[in-house]
C-alpha cells in the first residue's frame, strides 16, 4: 500500500470507548482542511461485530503528515488516558502515545510514508 494509508487504533479501550475515540478524532482530522488528508474513514476491526467503528483509517499525502500529527497531538490533550496506536502496512509504527508525542507522531508517519514510495 503506497497510498498513505494509516490505521489509528485504541488498545486499551473498551469497544464503547474506542468508538467514541474514533469518531472524535475523524472529526478533528477533518476540521484540519488538509487537502492532503485524502480519506478519514471510521471501519470496525472486526467486520463481524456490531460495533459503530472502534478504528480510524486516513489516507495521507505526504504533506498532510505534520498537520495529522499535530491534530492527533492537540485531541490526546482533550482526552487524558486514551492510548492511541498507530499502523501502516499492518506494522504498529507508534504505539503508547500521548499529547508531548506529536514531534514522534510526524516522524514515524513521515519515514514508513517514504519507505513505501
């Protein structure tokens, strides 16, 4: 997947939680109005489940890179305790992140995004 494609997941909630997390943080990617933020899609982990959607998916231009950083940054601020894990090509690229973490967000998004160019 060369495409950008990032997977935002939350393992240490319960799948209530997490579905609010989700849709909380799709919503603040979105305000960012990056038009390097391609897609933010809530899915379920699970196709099976009955849940609302407990992961985000964004497909990121290159550039988008630090504006989602910082979006994610500025929302692990709103929400003390969430635990926020992060994906590219099924491999966790962060993981354990909170709001001081934004500059490690931006890294490691920005190097798995170049190695699959």
């Amino acid at each position: 997947m060369s495409d950008g494609r990032l997977v935002v997941r939350f393992p240490n909630s319960d799948i209530d939680e997490a579905n609010r997390y989700a849709r909380s943080l799709a919503d603040e990617i979105s305000e960012l109005s990056e038009p390097d933020v391609k897609e933010v899609n809530v899915d379920r982990e699970n196709p099976e489940a009955q849940d609302f959607g407990a992961t985000l998916v964004l497909v990121l231009g290159t550039a988008a890179v630090t504006a989602v950083a910082k979006g994610i940054k500025s929302w692990l601020a709103r929400n003390s305790g969430a635990t926020v894990e992060i994906l590219k090509n099924g491999s966790v690229i962060a993981k354990h992140l909170d709001s001081k973490d934004a500059a490690e967000i931006a890294k490691a998004m920005s190097e798995k995004t170049a190695q699959t160019k």
